[in-house]
C-alpha cells in the first residue's frame, strides 16, 4: 500500500476539481476527460474519485495477407500424426 505521501504526491499531477466544481459544468468536464486528462474529485481536500478515460479496447486489426509468401503448408499439413509423436504428446 502506498504511503500517505506518495498518494497525495501521485494526486497532485492529475487535475484536481471540487464535488461543488464538478456539479456547476459536467459537462465541460467530461469533455476534458475525453481529451485524456483524469480528474481527482476532492470533498473537503481530500481526494475521494477519480475520472479519467476509458482505455480503447478496439485494436487495429491486421491486414489480411501480411505474411502471404513467408511460409508454405506442407501438403500433409492436415494429415494424421505418426503414432510416435502421439505418445510424447500424450507422456507415454
């Protein structure tokens, strides 16, 4: 767990918004956090929340075909495997 200290170090860099702030512009302040920044609401001087954007989940996709030519599937690809392989698969 962090130290007092260091919490209240890590809270100074964020922007800090009073409970009362917050209720005069909503949505002033969601627009910021859209642009990335997070917000420690505070009540009384102490930080009680925070707001900050939700990480994209969306990832790029990659493009279909970005190793066409790399590697070649064997004809036998989907074929039995030898007896051999089998049981050092299966530990015996």
């Amino acid at each position: 767990m962090n130290k007092p200290e260091e919490e209240l170090e890590f809270h100074l860099h964020m922007v800090q918004v009073s409970v009362d702030e917050i209720k005069q512009d909503l949505s002033a302040y969601l627009q910021r956090v859209e642009t990335g920044e997070t917000l420690v609401i505070v009540k009384a001087g102490k930080p009680i929340a925070e707001i900050r954007p939700i990480a994209s989940s969306s990832k790029r996709l990659r493009p279909f075909g970005l190793c066409a030519g790399e590697f070649t599937v064997p004809d036998d690809f989907d074929e039995p495997l030898p007896e051999n392989i089998i049981q050092e698969f299966e530990g015996k």
